[in-house]
C-alpha cells in the first residue's frame, strides 16, 4: 500500500513544478475590470465631433494732406504759385470660416508613455461612387478620458491632428478649372 501512495505524491510532485500559473501580473484584468486599452495594439474608438468658427474684420482709414505756396510780390507784382497734395484711404476687410466635422473612426494605440498617457492613430477610407473620403486622426490622450466602452471624445485628445479629405468625381467637380485660377492669379 505503501508505494502506490508514494508514487502518486510523486506524481503530483512532479507536475506541480511543471505547470504554469494563470496569473501574469503584467496583464492580469479583473473580470469585473472595465475594457479599457493597455497596451500598444490595442483599438480604442474616437468620436469626432469638431465645430470651429472664425471671423476678423478689419476698417482702416487714413487721410494725409499737404500743401505747399509761393508768393512772389514785386515788379512783376501778383504772382504766385502753390503746390497740394490730398490722399485719402479708407479699407473694410471681413473674412469668415465655418467647419464642422462629425464622424467616429477606431484607431490603434501606437506607444504606451511613461504617464500612462496613451499616443494614438489611424485612419479610415470609405470609397462610394468613385469618391474617396478619408478620415485620418492621430494625437495623445489620458486613460482617464477613455470611457468604460472604450471611447474617448475628440476634444480629449490633445495634439490632436484630425485631416478629412475627400477625392473623386465631386471633389474635381468643386476645385475650380486651371485656366480659372490662372486668370485669377493674374487678377482677372
């Protein structure tokens, strides 16, 4: 009875030291933890929601006047001479800009800093009718920012670098003609 009994401590012994743990301290995530990003390759999902506004205006006015005369009295009695200038300037200026951008684009974690802050960037092209539109966003953001279904708000990222562009057919239809921008180059 006795070696039946050893051998299977033995056994035991034996398998103990050859299996691995489960927990990773490193990568270790609670089940109740949140799905948050950690690490470079994770997704997070941006919501882009930019809506900017400018507008400068300008009135300059300047008015400059000078006159010069001579008087010449004697033999040649009644003569005289006078030189003037007027210039007068006035100029209105005004420009204005609107842009507004929503979307939503999944990005990938490019470098975990030694903040925790996370660096991020992506892009994302959708090609309909021959028209390509292209969203590309790169720029940092705190963990903190990101939400428990792993979203984080464009205006949370900062140094942020969001492009949106689009080529094709409509886009070549609203860039005007080279022979209208030559003229409008030569100020016709």
């Amino acid at each position: 009875m006795r070696t039946p009994m050893l051998f299977l401590l033995l056994a035991s012994a034996t398998a103990a030291a050859g299996a691995e743990s489960l927990y990773k301290p490193g990568s270790f995530q609670a089940l109740t933890a949140d799905a948050r990003v950690r690490q470079v390759g994770d997704l997070i999902t941006v919501l882009i929601h930019e809506s900017a506004s400018a507008t400068s205006a300008a009135d300059t006015s300047a008015s400059r006047s000078a006159n010069v005369g001579i008087d010449l009295r004697g033999p040649y009695s009644g003569r005289s001479a006078a030189i003037g200038t007027d210039n007068q300037l006035d100029g209105r200026g005004r420009t204005q800009r609107e842009g507004r951008v929503l979307g939503q684009i999944t990005v990938v974690v490019q470098q975990v800093l030694p903040s925790g802050d996370i660096v991020i960037k992506g892009e994302q092209v959708l090609d309909i009718n021959n028209e390509s539109q292209r969203i590309s966003l790169e720029g940092r953001v705190r963990p903190q920012d990101v939400s428990s279904t792993n979203v984080v708000l464009s205006s949370r990222v900062a140094n942020a670098r969001i492009q949106y562009a689009g080529h094709g057919d409509l886009a070549d239809r609203q860039r005007p003609s080279w022979w209208h921008r030559l003229l409008t180059w030569f100020g016709v």
